[in-house]
C-alpha cells in the first residue's frame, strides 16, 4: 500500500527515478529549458527547486550536496554561477511548467519547463508593461489623476461641446404631447 507516499513513482524503480531526475535536472540547469511530459516535469520541479535555492548559498557543503543530486560537474558550476546570480533575489519559484498539448504517438500530455529568470522575450514584455497598482473597490481616489498637464502636452481639442444638465436648454413644456404610438402623455 502507498499510504502517505504522494510521490509520482513515474512507473520506474527507485534508482531508475532517481537518475531519470538526476539528468533531467542537469540537462534543465544547462539548457534553462527542456520539453518532457506533464507528470514528469512536475516531479522534475519538486527536485530541482530546493537545489536551486541551495545555490544561492555559495559554500562548500551545498556544492558537494547539489552534486550528490546532479552528479554532473558541469551542470554544478553552471548553477552555483549563472543561475545562482540570476535568482539571488527570488524568494522561490524559480521554474514555470507550460502545457503543450499531447503527444502525436501515445497522447501523453507534453510541458516545457523552464527556469523563469532565463526567459527572455517574456523579461522583455514584462519590463514594456506598466506595474498594475491595486485599488480599493470602493472607488478611492486614483494616484495621479489630478497631476498637472505639461505644457507640451496639451489635449486635442473636441469637436463637440459638452453641455452640464444644469445649463441644458428647456424645451417647452406641453399639456399633451403625442407619443409615437399616439398616446396622449403629460411630460
């Protein structure tokens, strides 16, 4: 019985996982993305996301830990290098798993995962976004709305005038005016 055990064994032995993660893992750190089924790219974040928070450490014992699990020498120094530089600030979360569809051969669901600070057209596009600012629903006041407008920028002007209900001009009143279904109705 698996009782408790919430691990996806991925129908592989203990040792099989074990590498078939190892190298995954690896093959993520030095490619920044790889593209592998559902079910296993999720158990591949479960793996990878404590060595990369082991990383921002840079000390002797987290090496030879993150190299117990890797056991690749080159993917070790890309971690504690460049990966490690560009997460130093994240608190968490350093990979995105992205749906794919399915497989043409087996219908597996298919997912890329990537690490989410070497993406680069997305830093782009969110970088030429304005940050969203929350506001209340009760409908406070929005910060810079009453900002001064520049002189060179001055609002085009409308072709129409506004006209307030107060100055609207009053249209005279009659006793019984026809409606268009001709009804008589008192305004």
């Amino acid at each position: 019985m698996r009782h408790g055990k919430k691990d996806n064994h991925l129908g592989r032995t203990a040792s099989h996982r074990k590498a078939m993660l190892s190298n995954m893992a690896s093959s993520l750190i030095i490619h920044k993305r790889i593209e592998t089924t559902l079910a296993k790219a999720k158990e591949l974040r479960k793996y990878v996301e404590p060595l990369l928070t082991r990383a921002k450490d840079d000390s002797t014992h987290n090496r030879r830990i993150v190299f117990s699990y890797l056991n690749d020498k080159e993917s070790t120094k890309e971690l504690f290098g460049t990966v490690s530089d560009k997460i130093a600030d994240r608190p968490g979360g350093y990979t995105r798993i992205i749906k794919l569809g399915t497989r043409l051969g087996d219908a597996a669901e298919v997912a890329l995962i990537e690490l989410v600070d070497f993406n680069d057209a997305l830093l782009l596009a969110n970088a030429d976004k304005p940050a969203k600012t929350r506001r209340s629903r009760r409908g406070g006041k929005k910060e810079g709305s009453a900002a001064p407008v520049a002189a060179s920028e001055e609002k085009p002007k409308a072709d129409f005038t506004l006209v307030a209900e107060d100055e609207q001009p009053e249209t005279p009143k009659t006793e019984s005016a026809e409606s268009p279904e001709g009804e008589k109705t008192e305004e």
